[in-house]
C-alpha cells in the first residue's frame, strides 16, 4: 500500500491509482478499505463507468462476507451508474444479471419458506 500512497502524493488526481489500490484491498478482503478507496476515486471522477463497477464488485464481496443483502442492492445500483455511464460495458451487464438473478432466487427462497411456515401454524 505504501507505493499507492506515493504514487498519490506525486499525482493526488490519479484516480486510476485509487482504482489500482482498490483491487489490491479486495484482493486481501479489505472491503470497506476498497470502498473508501473507491469513494475518493469516484469523487476525481464521477463519470468512470470501472469505478462503478468495480465499487459494486467491492460491495458484493463485502455483502456476501457479511451476509448483509442491502450491500447487494446498492452494488445493484452501482451497476445502473455504470451502464448508465457505459451502456455498453459487458462486465457491468453480466454482473447485473447475475446479481439480479442471485437476489431474485433468494428473495423467493425466503418467501417460499415463509408461506410453508404460515401454512404449518
């Protein structure tokens, strides 16, 4: 991490260099480390379809760490930034599907077990 910061302090509106150090922070499970990373990129630049992407990569991680599926959500509207930047970024579009699909069978897997136990009472 100590040559990121470096490289920060010659350029400070390096946001490619966030970007770099981000995927080194997934790349050890530090998720909320990449999501403050990503947050300072995306503040230098707003309009880079990666960085939205790459912030729900990071989201995604941290909500299937945590088991938390409102980090899910948001990393589904993250996605909707960067097609909406890019609508043709296929990564972005597969990802979107995916993570739609995930959330869809979950919420019905949920539901489903729900109405089994309301009927059983």
């Amino acid at each position: 991490m100590v040559s990121f910061d470096k490289a920060l302090k010659l350029d400070p509106y390096a946001h490619y260099i966030l970007d770099e150090k981000t995927m080194t922070l997934l790349k050890f499970g530090n998720y909320t480390g990449a999501l403050s990373t990503l947050n300072a990129a995306l503040t230098l630049n707003p309009r880079d379809d990666d960085l939205f992407y790459n912030k729900a990569l990071a989201l995604i991680e941290l909500g299937l760490h945590t088991h938390n599926f409102g980090d899910l959500g948001v990393a589904l509207e993250n996605l909707d930034m960067a097609l909406d930047i890019n609508p043709d970024n296929k990564e972005a579009q597969h990802m979107k599907a995916s993570l739609t699909h995930l959330l869809t069978s979950t919420y019905e897997k949920k539901n489903n077990l729900w109405n089994k136990s309301s009927n059983s009472i």
